[in-house]
C-alpha cells in the first residue's frame, strides 16, 4: 500500500497534487495553514510549516508515524514554499529571508529525517523535493529563494550518496506553474524585481504550465522505475525525454510493419 504526504497541499501544485493521488484512490496526508473539504482519503493537519518549534513539536507526538504505518511504500513530497522576498539584495525584509529558510530549507529537511527516524522494516520511502530552476541559475531578485531552493537540490544530492536502503530521493524543478505564487511574482516591483516583465510576458504568451499538468508528470516520474537514480531532476527535460522515447518507438513499430 502507498501513502502521500505532501506539504502545502491546499494550492496550487500541491492540490494539483492531492487531487491526483486521491483520484488513484491513494491516501494523503496533507500539511497546511489552510485545510480542503473533507473527502474520501485525504488526512489533513493544519500547521504553519513556518514555525519550525510547532512543526517539531507535531512531529513529536507521533502523527507522522501513526499514518504511515501499514505502508509499504511512503512517499513524502516537500512542497510547500514561499517566493519571498522577491528583492535584490539590500531591499529585502529580515522577516522574510527568516521565514523563506524556516518553510523552504528547515521544514522539507526535519519532515524527510523524521521520516527516515521513524520508517517501519521494509518500508520503500521516496523523498521528493519541489525544486526550482532558480536554485540551479543565478536571476536578479531571487537570491534568497534560489538559495533555499539550491540548498534543497544539495539535500537530495547528499541523502542519495548515503545510501539508505530504501530510499530514493530526487529534487524536482516543475517548471513554471500557473500557481498563485505566479501572481504574487507578477505583483512584485520592477525596482525591487528587475525580472518581472519576464514572468508577465510568460503569462501573456500562454507559457505557463497547469498544475494538474506538471502534478501528472511529477506523478509519471515518481512512478518511475528509474526514480532516485538522477536526484536532480527537472520536468520539462523528463518529458522531453519520454516524448523522444515515445516517437522512437513509434517509428521502429512504423518500420516493421513496412
């Protein structure tokens, strides 16, 4: 049996996920501020993942371990993530580069140890951390999130050279979502922001990815019998790859038919 636990489940990319993994008829545990209707399936705590001393104080009480038992395979998907601050260096809040470590570093690191801490005999665990192309290149604005995001492409690069039975882990940069936190960038400054008329454009050109769209490729590659060989990931190079392997095999059957 498979259980899903996702972090910041109530938006965007993590409902897009929920939805997908309770439609499969798979158990969810989702971990929030904020809770979706009740449904078939989907277990729900409402924790500001920003506080770290409440986080580890939940985690204490052995709710993590209670849903994971009878499992024999747990996959843990780290999403929850703030974008602030969205500022060049000397512009940005000391508030907010406290709160972006606590939710985007601190929260994903305790979640997956504690996981590994308390994981039953047996159990498979996989461990997926929602990347960003901001933590692999350098943009204007974002230091303080391509750093937190950096620092999780790191944590999977180290859990993976440890080499725990059972585990395998890879950090996922989803490519860009149509998420609320694309509307939070588009809102930004310029002067604090200087890439913000490149994320307007991407929204007028139509180049934003759905979040059921990039929730099903993310799920594809969980799935997948290679995952955690690579554990830097990104979705968009995924599924161009798939999409390659798919015309090869197209036009090898094209052939032999010939």
């Amino acid at each position: 049996m498979q259980k899903i636990i996702i972090s910041g489940h109530s938006r965007g990319l993590g409902k897009a996920l929920a939805e997908h993994y309770l439609a499969q008829g798979v158990q969810v545990l989702g971990l929030s501020r904020t809770l979706l209707p009740e449904q078939v399936g989907l277990t729900q705590i409402a924790l500001d993942l920003q506080q770290t001393d409440t986080l580890s104080a939940w985690l204490a009480q052995g709710g993590l371990q209670h849903f994971i038992a009878e499992a024999s395979e747990v996959v843990l998907i780290n999403n929850a993530a703030t974008v602030e601050p969205c500022a060049v260096a000397g512009r940005q809040r000391p508030s907010e580069i406290t709160a972006a470590v606590q939710l985007n570093i601190a929260a994903p690191l305790m979640l997956s140890n504690t996981l590994l801490h308390i994981r039953q005999a047996g159990q498979t665990v996989k461990i997926i951390h929602i990347g960003s192309g901001a933590g692999r290149k350098a943009y204007a604005g974002w230091s303080v999130y391509g750093a937190t995001k950096a620092a999780l492409d790191h944590h999977a690069r180290c859990l993976a050279a440890e080499q725990h039975e059972r585990l395998n882990i890879a950090s996922i940069a989803p490519g860009v979502v149509d998420t609320e936190m694309q509307a939070q960038i588009r809102s930004q400054n310029e002067q604090d922001f200087p890439l913000l008329n490149r994320f307007q454009q991407l929204q007028a050109d139509g180049g934003l990815t759905s979040p059921q769209t990039a929730a099903e490729t993310i799920a594809h590659m969980i799935a997948d019998d290679d995952f955690g060989l690579e554990p830097i990931q990104d979705v968009r190079t995924w599924q161009a790859l798939q999409d390659s392997l798919h015309c090869a095999d197209a036009i090898r059957i094209s052939s032999e038919a010939v």
